[in-house]
C-alpha cells in the first residue's frame, strides 16, 4: 500500500467519522419532530425489540451455561464453588449482557435496519417523502435511532435473565450446587447501581451506536444493490469494533 | 447557429422562473446558464436528449439540489436560498411524481395515496377517504386501494405515484417521464387526466417526457434543452416544423447533428487496433 493510497483510507476514515457525527446532530435536531411519529418509534420498538427475543434469549442461556460449566470447573480448583451465582451474574450484568446483546442486536436488526434504509434511498422513497415535505430525518432516521435506544437495555436484560437462568440450570440441576447458596451469594454480592445500572447504562449507549451506525449506513449507501450489500456489511462490522472500543473505555471508568 | 427560442410568458406571470442556472456533476457539465419561464397555469414540456440534465432540472426546482450558480424562483420564492423549513412549505404546494414511482412500499396503494394528507392535514377519517378513494377513481385504481405496491405492474404504480402527486390539489406539479410503461388505454386516461387538472384547477404543470405524440396532445409549450441551454421554445406543433439544427435532429431523430449521438471515445478504430492497418 503507498503512502498516498494510505493517506487516503486515513482522510477518508476521519471524513466518515465526521459525516456520522453530523448525522447524529442532525438526527437529534429531529427528535423532536419524530416525536409526532410515536406510531413508527413503537413499530421500530417492536421491530428492533420484540423481533430479537427468540436469538437475545437462545443465546443468553446458552452463555450463561456455558460460564457456568467452566467457572464451575475453574472454581472447584480454588474449592470456590459456591461463587458461582455471584461470578455469573457479575459478568453477565457487567460485560457479558450488554456486549453480547449489542453484537446480536448490530448483526440481526442493524443489518436490517441499514438493508430497509438504503433500499428506501436507491428506490427514492427518503426523497419522494421530502418531497412530500416530510422530513425523513424525523420520520426514517429518528424513530429507527430512538428505538435503539429504548430496545437494547430491555433485551440486554432479557438476556442476562436467561444467562442466569441457564447457569441455574447447569450450576444447580446438572452439577448439584445448593440452591441457596447459589442465589444468596449472589444477592448479597451483585449491587444494583455498581452492577446493575452500570450494566444498563453500557446497553443504552451501545443501543445508541448500534441503530446510530445501522442508520446513518443506509441512509448513506450507494443506490445501488453493491452498495446496499456493502453498507449492511459495515453496519456489522463498524458496531462490532465500536462496541468492544466503548466496552473498554466506559469499563476503564466505571471500575 | 440559431438558437430557436421563443419567448414564454414575462417574469410576471411566471410560476417558473430559471435565471442563468449553472450546475456540474463530477466533471459533466449539465447546465451552462440555462435560462427558462414557465407561465403561471400552463403545460409545459421539458425535452432533449438523455442525459441532458431534464431531471436534474426538476430537482433544482424543487431544492432537492442546489446549482453551482444561478437563480431559480417558483411562485416568487427563490428556491436556492430557502432554509429546510421554508423549502418544505413550498413542497406542501407542489405535487412531483418521480421517474420510478417510488411509492412507499410498506404501505398500501391507499395509505400511499393518503399518507401526504395524513401528515399535513388534519382531516376526518371519512374526508380523507374519499379524497384518496376520488383520486385513484382518477387514474383508474380504486379497486387496487388495498393492494400493496409489489402487487402491481409498473404503468399501475405509476398511475398510483400520480394520485399520490396531485393529492393535495398543488400548484405545480412536476411530472418525470409520467407515460412510461402505460398501456395506451392508461395512456390516454393520464393525458386527459393532466389536461383536466389544468384546466379545471390551473394547475401548472412541467412534464419530462420523449413521447412526443402524447406531449403534441397535452402541452402548451416545449422547451428543448441541450449543451445546457435551452435551445429551442414553443408550442409543440411549431416547434416540430421548426427550421432549427436542434429541432431537425431531435425531432427527426438523426444522429448526425448538433447532438453527438456517441458519448465522447477515443478513435474507434485504433480501439479496436486496426488503426496500423490502414492503407
């Protein structure tokens, strides 16, 4: 790669930063508006949400068996067996939960979300609504954004009950754990504002990226089906590393 | 070489007015002062050759796309400068039917119809309807209200995308290639259709199309653009007999003439590589 081709990734890299901060600016400027079309937010609430139930729950079980069958193995070497609720629910309601459930939500409805976009864009729908004076902004862009927003730390939380549900399962009914000191050890250590909330507000946030990013790549792509394909792609690919760099950054502060 | 261009109405009387409009896409240069009037409650045709730039006039019109240089006024308001909000308060008075339809496809032929007045008019159910259900009468689809836009053929969700445009009674409206895909029943239907809103409501109406019979039928006046002017202006039957470079090869369709009918390419036979073999 020569230097002038890598300049240009780089300039362009910073220009696409830019373009998707003035696109959250101008799609905050639109909430307000949006605000109008509660009956779009709550279909994109049940879109974005309700839709992701069925892979949010399948996979919080599964990883919440699975942390429970290695810490279980991990643990016994100590003779700590009886952390395993406490470690569980730690790691789900700390990392596990919002990232996972970030990742599930960017690859199942982001990619949707950027698909319906930009295909809106290359059939000309976004611009025949301006020229039906309606701002897509506000009637597209906001509602997809705001039920982002509202949708992840719901499912976050769906996903750690299921995660913690399926270390019951696997800590309790397969291995033998005693019921109470599972869920004792584990109420009396988890804290709600440290843990829980923490927790949360990583979800809101990664729910802002996610629909942010998934948003802002249809409503740019190419009006082409090249073009779509690629911006779906991105969508994936950009909310994948931006969740992972938040992740790091909010849990450097918040620990 | 003559340039045919007739005058159309003063700037007074003017719904329309395109004042030295200067405008380049990537390195092609569309428009170089192109210069247009089009009367308050006429028919006007935009033609010329593809590529030249017809639709992206309509989207000057409309703010869509701001010009490099120039002025362009609809109903005295200048188009180039208006804030977002004030260019969405034009919109509100110009219906605009687009060269692909491009109907909302999650909702019905009816809510498509119905979804300009459900955002800016606060109407009774029963009232909206039958203004949605008046207007597809119009173009023949009442009975499809209930489909959905994938369940219909091209000339259908054209004539659709047409009771979408002129849903508000506007003041203009602006037709991209409206007689494409229709079947000469619809045809017929859409150009009696164009001409009624003209002169029942006077409607100014701006059509891009190549289908000349159907302009001969409907339009008041043509306006021939190319080389990014406008090259030649008048009622449709004139202009067809009109002794001009541009009008003989546009209307008779030749390929040799002011237009190049080839987009510019090196030699074509040293293309090829038989340029050494010449004699």
């Amino acid at each position: 790669m020569n230097a002038n081709l890598r300049r240009n990734w780089l300039v362009q890299g910073i220009a696409s930063v830019g373009d998707c901060g003035l696109f959250f600016v101008a799609v905050l400027g639109a909430l307000p508006k949006s605000l109008r079309y509660w009956r779009e937010t709550c279909r994109q609430v049940w879109f974005v949400g309700a839709m992701s139930l069925v892979i949010v729950m399948t996979c919080g079980l599964f990883v919440g068996m699975v942390m429970a069958l290695q810490l279980y193995y991990t643990l016994s070497i100590f003779g700590g067996t009886a952390a395993l609720g406490t470690v569980v629910a730690l790691s789900l309601f700390r990392e596990l939960g919002p990232v996972i459930t970030a990742l599930l939500v960017a690859g199942r409805a982001g990619t949707a979300v950027t698909a319906e976009i930009g295909l809106m864009r290359a059939t000309d729908q976004l611009d025949a609504m301006g020229m039906m004076a309606v701002d897509p902004l506000a009637y597209v862009a906001s509602p997809r954004f705001l039920a982002g927003l509202i949708a992840m730390p719901l499912l976050a939380s769906v996903f750690n009950a299921m995660g913690i549900f399926g270390g019951h399962l696997v800590g309790v009914t397969w291995l033998g754990l005693d019921n109470g000191t599972f869920w004792g050890n584990m109420t009396s250590t988890v804290s709600l504002h440290k843990d829980i909330l923490d927790g949360l507000y990583k979800s809101i946030v990664f729910g802002g990226v996610v629909s942010l990013i998934a948003v802002f790549q249809g409503y740019t792509a190419p009006p082409t089906s090249e073009g779509v394909a690629y911006s779906t792609t991105r969508t994936v690919v950009f909310s994948s590393i931006v969740i992972l760099a938040f992740d790091f950054v909010m849990t450097a502060f918040m620990t | 070489m003559t340039v045919a261009v007739a005058e159309s109405g003063s700037p007074s009387d003017a719904l329309v007015q395109v004042r030295d409009l200067r405008t380049r896409l990537g390195a092609k240069l569309i428009f170089d002062g192109l210069e247009l009037a089009v009367p308050r409650g006429s028919v006007t045709a935009i033609m010329g050759p593809s590529g030249t730039g017809k639709t992206t006039l309509l989207r000057h019109l409309t703010g869509q796309l701001r010009p490099d240089a120039g002025s362009v006024r609809v109903d005295g308001e200048e188009v180039t400068t208006l804030s977002r909000r004030a260019l969405f308060g034009l919109r509100e008075r110009i219906g605009y039917l687009f060269q692909n339809s491009a109907l909302l496809t999650d909702f019905s032929v009816f809510e498509n119809v119905a979804f300009p007045l459900r955002q800016h008019a606060r109407l009774p159910e029963e009232l909206l309807r039958n203004i949605v259900l008046t207007k597809l009468q119009a173009v023949g689809l009442r009975g499809a209200a209930r489909l959905m836009p994938s369940e219909l053929s091209g000339g259908m969700a054209r004539r659709v995308a047409l009771a979408r445009a002129i849903v508000f009674d506007p003041m203009l409206i602006l037709y991209d290639e409206p007689f494409v895909g229709l079947d000469p029943i619809a045809l017929n239907q859409v150009l009696r259709l164009i001409r009624t809103l003209n002169r029942t409501l006077g409607i100014t109406s701006i059509l891009v199309a190549h289908e000349l019979a159907a302009i001969r039928q409907v339009a008041d006046s043509v306006c021939l653009i190319a080389n990014g002017k406008l090259v030649a202006q008048g009622a449709p039957d004139e202009l067809v007999h009109q002794d001009s470079p541009w009008t003989r090869q546009f209307f008779g369709g030749d390929a040799d003439g002011p237009v190049p009918f080839h987009y510019p390419a090196p030699d074509y036979a040293t293309e090829l590589g038989f340029a050494g073999a010449r004699p």
